[in-house]
C-alpha cells in the first residue's frame, strides 16, 4: 500500500472516529433532555462545523461526512458498504410530511405533538395510508413478534380479521415462511380476506369458530390475538398448544349494540379471564395484555418497530387497507359504520373541508336516511300486528264455538217439547 492510500485510510478511520464520538455525545445530550445546551460550544463542536443535522451512529450504522480536508475528496470506495444514514427525530425540518402516533387529541384540525412521536412520511405514501398505518401496524408487529415472536409453520388466530388490525396482521404474518392463519369475520367479508392471507376464514356468526379451529388443527395453535375478552378469552386460552401464545388487547364484547346496557357490561366483567400462576405453569401458556396507548413514553421501543414497518411498506410486502374516508362533519357517520361492522380496513377522518356541494347533498342524505327508518319502523309495527292480528283470529274462533251452544241447546229443547206432545198423544 502506498504512503498516500496509507494517509488517506488513516484520514478517513481519524473522521470516521470524530464523528463517531461527536455524534455519540450529541445523542447522549439529546437522550438526557439537554436542549438548553444547543448554543453551547461542546453543543456546537457535536454538530460539526458546518452545523450540519445529526444523526446517531451505532454498531450498524456508519455515518461519513465526506467534506474536501486539504483541498482534496476522500474516496470511501468499498469500504463505504454498510454506510446507513437514519434520518431521526431531531434531523426533522419544517415543512416535512410526517405520520403521528398520539394517545390522543387528533380529531382536530391542528394538533401539537412532540417530534419523537413523528415518523417522516416515505414517498409514494398517501395521507390517508399514512394515518391508517402507526397504530394498527405497529399494535399488530407488537403482538406477533414481541410478544408471540412468531416463527416459521406456527399458526395464528386473527378476531376481528377484516378490521385494521385484522389486516395488518394478517399481513405480517405473511412476511414469515409457511404461517397458517385462521380469522374471524362476516361471511361477506372472507372472500377479501382470503385474498389478503388468510387460510382458513370463520364466519363467527353461524359457526363455532373453536370446533372449525380443532377440525383443522387438532391441537390447537401457537398464537392468539384477542380483542373480545369474557368468554371468548376463556376459549382462546383452551385453544392454545403447549408453548402457546395468548395476546389480548381489547374487550370489544363489552360493547353490546348501539344503546348502552349496563347489564350486559356487568355480565361481560363477571366473564372476564382470570387464572392462576400454577395453571399457566402446568399448562405450559402465556398470557399477554397489549395497549400501545399505555407505550407513549417508550420512543425507542416504538421506533424500532416503526422503522421496520415502513422498511415492509418500502419493499411492498405491507400496505394499508382503506376503507373509507369521512370529514370532520361526518365523523359521526363513520362511527356508526365501524360500530356496525360494515367496514374492511380503516376509517379515516379527514381534515380538508367539506365541499359545498358534498355539504348540500347532506340533507338530502339524511332525508333518505330518515325515510329509510320511517320504512323500518313500519316493517317493524306490521311485524307487531301480525300477532295481534292471529290472536284476534283465535278469539273469533273461540267465539264461535260458545254462540253456536245456546243454538243447539234451543233446537235440544225444541226436540224435547215435540217428543212430550207425540207422548200426550198416544
């Protein structure tokens, strides 16, 4: 090796190692909450000379700054293979296209949020896939690998299949070789989640969907995402194998229609899971509970998984599914619609105003709507008569029997009278 490529490699590992240990210490600083120090020169000295953005540098990742030194360009050549600049929260600038994950508040046209809980939009992503997709798809990463660390020609149980949720995790499951997927759903949804992975589709409303599970899988399976709660949890626990999963994150069946209904709440508590620490050794099965809102402070555990997700998005292995999108005005309607169950994928909320012409249609939407319960209304008070109106039926013929009695006691009478004057007679 020459004296210059000598020099030059020494250059290069020198301003490799500066780097590395200013941006160390600036990460450090940033990790500890040391903003009042950003005007300072050890702050100033971290950020390099040219005031450039950060960025953190790992055991994975090399970040180079290839500034001329000397007059001269240093050449990296082929040991520049695993260099990976991570674009972090600090690094953001105004005016950037950024996905939020907030445990509250989005509703709104405006909303503020710390930095860390943005994640910078990839190109070719739409807004309403980018709202669609931190909280279903990270809850579902989450679920299968954290928690489930789900592994090849294991099997999965997936409620609620055609939800956001469902579809997130079903295709996840789809990134790991040979995973047998069985969902819950509508009958008229199963075709669409059949088409997005799933194995086995189980219309929950006509079916035992632990009798269809044990047809197939005797044994039961390897992991379980719960969202029901009471007396389903009790059956997905039974389901599990030896070395099962149960994940529950979600009590849906408290939720009994469209009133509430405190009796029902009370009934679905009372059924709540519950179960000793010996049974779960003897049986040999976890029980997990998941909440991603209750996860807000944990930012490096929610980037990790935000990072590989749109790493999947990127490579086209994970898309999320829309199913419709509301105004602000309409938020009303789009409750009604999840709640109930007539969409497959998410139900976005959007911000931009509603056309005038969309907002003089409105009326003319809720006249239908109006008329259409009216409708409803009447089937249902047709329904009602027609009980009333067989009992009636039933009193007539009951009726008839007790007029038609007086008439032949008469003609009995008659008979009687007319046998007495034949006697007199004789």
């Amino acid at each position: 090796m020459s004296n210059k490529e000598t020099d030059g490699e020494t250059i290069r590992e020198d301003r490799v190692e500066r780097v590395r240990s200013q941006e160390e210490r600036a990460c450090l600083m940033l990790s500890h909450g040391e903003e009042s120090g950003r005007d300072s020169d050890e702050w100033r000295e971290a950020r390099g000379e040219d005031g450039g953005p950060l960025s953190c540098v790992t055991d994975e990742e090399e970040v180079i700054r290839d500034t001329p030194r000397n007059g001269k360009e240093i050449e990296d050549g082929e040991d520049r293979q695993r260099q990976r600049t991570m674009k972090t929260w600090w690094m953001k600038e105004v005016g950037d296209k950024v996905m939020v994950l907030s445990r509250f508040g989005l509703w709104q046209e405006v909303a503020a949020v710390p930095a860390s809980h943005t994640f910078l939009i990839p190109e070719g992503m739409s807004f309403e896939e980018a709202a669609a997709l931190p909280v279903n798809f990270i809850t579902a990463y989450m679920m299968l690998f954290d928690f489930g660390n789900l592994r090849p020609n294991q099997s999965v149980l997936i409620h609620a299949a055609a939800g956001g949720v469902g579809i997130a995790a079903t295709q996840l499951c789809k990134t790991v070789k040979d995973v047998t997927v069985f969902g819950t759903a509508s009958a008229s949804k199963h075709e669409t989640i059949g088409e997005g992975g799933v194995t086995h589709p189980i219309d929950y409303r006509t079916k035992d969907y632990v009798e269809e599970v044990r047809k197939i899988s005797p044994k039961g399976l390897d992991i379980i995402l719960d969202p029901l709660g009471g007396s389903d949890t009790h059956k997905a626990y039974n389901l599990l194998k030896p070395m099962g999963k149960l994940i529950t994150y979600g009590a849906a069946n408290m939720l009994a229609g469209q009133k509430k209904n405190l009796i029902a709440v009370a009934k679905n508590w009372y059924h709540q899971f519950s179960i000793h620490t010996l049974s779960l050794i003897q049986g040999n099965k976890s029980v997990c509970g998941f909440h991603l809102g209750y996860l807000d402070g944990e930012t490096e555990l929610i980037t990790e998984a935000m990072n590989i997700i749109l790493d999947l998005y990127k490579q086209g292995k994970v898309k999320p599914r829309i199913d419709s999108t509301w105004h602000l005005e309409q938020v009303g309607d789009a409750m009604r619609k999840m709640q109930e169950r007539n969409n497959i994928g998410k139900v976005i909320l959007s911000t931009e105003p509603m056309p005038e012409e969309e907002k003089k249609e409105e009326p003319k939407k809720e006249d239908k709507k109006e008329e259409k319960k009216k409708e409803e209304k009447k089937k249902d008070d047709k329904k009602k008569e027609e009980p009333k109106k067989e009992e009636k039926k039933d009193d007539k013929k009951k009726e008839e029997p007790k007029k038609e009695e007086p008439k032949k006691e008469e003609a009995k009478k008659e008979e009687e009278k007319k046998e007495e004057v034949k006697k007199e007679e004789k």
